[in-house]
C-alpha cells in the first residue's frame, strides 16, 4: 500500500551536534591526562587533595554567590514595592558578576585540574568583568541580527512544523457570529481531507 507521501529523508545533523561530543571527549582526555602526569610526579594524595580542594572551594564560592543573588533580589523588591528612589536606589556594589562567579564555583566542584584553573580564572575580577562585557556584546550583536517577531510568533512556528521540517497540514473552519447560530446537536462532521 503507497500513501503517496514520499520517504522522508533525516535531517542533516548540524555542526554544533558533531563539534561539541568531541570537545567533550578531548577535554576528558586532557583532565584524565593531566591528572596521571601530576600524580606520578607530585603523588596520588596530593592529586586527591587537590580535587577535593577544589571541590570544597566550589561549594562555599557558589553558596557564597547564591546568598548574594538572592540578597540583591530581595532588596530589589523591597526597593520596588516601597518605590524607593533615594540614594540607595542604585546597584550595590558587588552586585554584578554573579553569573561568572557561580561558574567559576561549578569549575571548581568538577573534578579536574582544567577545570579548576578555569574556574579559578572565573573568580579573578579583571577577568570575570572582561568575559560579562564580551557576553554582553556578543548577546547584543545576536539580538541585532535576529529577525522582528516575538516569543509567540516562535512558539506558533514551532508548533506548525514538525521535525523533520514539513508543514503540517490543517483546516480553519471559521463561522462567522452573524451567519449561524451555535448548535451542539450538529451531529457527526466529515473527516478532514
């Protein structure tokens, strides 16, 4: 039996799906790697704390950041409902940052010397100012170049196709208010072709 619809072929797998497994795989080479070679010059101890360490810096570094975030929430808030404008309006100092810092923190918690230099990295604040202006630039450029439209104009194109890209099919049935009067006892309808 034909349906008269042709095979489908599978999307082509884009470059992101192909480069990142790699990148994964070569990074957990180089900490593995990295990781013998440090333990056999220094010893093993020393490598388990070193990891442990960093673990524990991590945890205090993002509970830290967290109770700031949320701090700087609340005041935010508060400031908000009472509708202060005084001097104290403005951000606080230490305010900005939290993102890199939490990351940093979560680098840290990774077991991995890489890792943990990143993350060490992150918390350094020259650095951790740099990486949020080019976050910054590099956000503002994409939302240049994307296209007018809006969340809903996203989700009604996502809805309306499938995965492998075709339309889905439909039918609109509009009555207008002034033709017909609504009757639940229409009775059974006829399929859509």
């Amino acid at each position: 039996m034909t349906t008269g619809i042709p095979p489908s072929t599978p999307p082509k797998r884009s470059r992101a799906r192909t480069l990142v497994p790699l990148g994964i795989a070569a990074w957990l080479l180089a900490e593995i790697w990295l990781l013998i070679t440090v333990a056999s010059a220094a010893g093993g101890l020393t490598v388990l704390a070193l990891l442990v360490g960093g673990a524990v810096l991590g945890g205090y570094v993002i509970k830290r950041a967290g109770r700031r975030a949320f701090r700087n929430l609340t005041e935010t808030l508060q400031q908000q409902q009472y509708g202060a404008a005084g001097p104290g309006a403005g951000p606080q100092p230490g305010s900005e940052g939290n993102t890199f810092t939490m990351l940093g923190g979560l680098l840290l918690m990774v077991p991995g010397l890489l890792s943990d230099v990143l993350g060490l990295l992150c918390l350094v604040p020259p650095v951790r100012k740099a990486l949020g202006r080019y976050a910054e630039r590099s956000l503002e450029k994409r939302m240049r170049a994307a296209g007018p439209g809006t969340l809903g104009d996203a989700f009604h194109q996502a809805r309306m196709r499938q995965p492998d890209g075709k339309v889905v099919q439909g039918e609109v049935i509009r009555e207008d208010a002034g033709s017909a009067p609504y009757r639940e006892d229409r009775g059974p309808r006829p399929p859509l072709t």
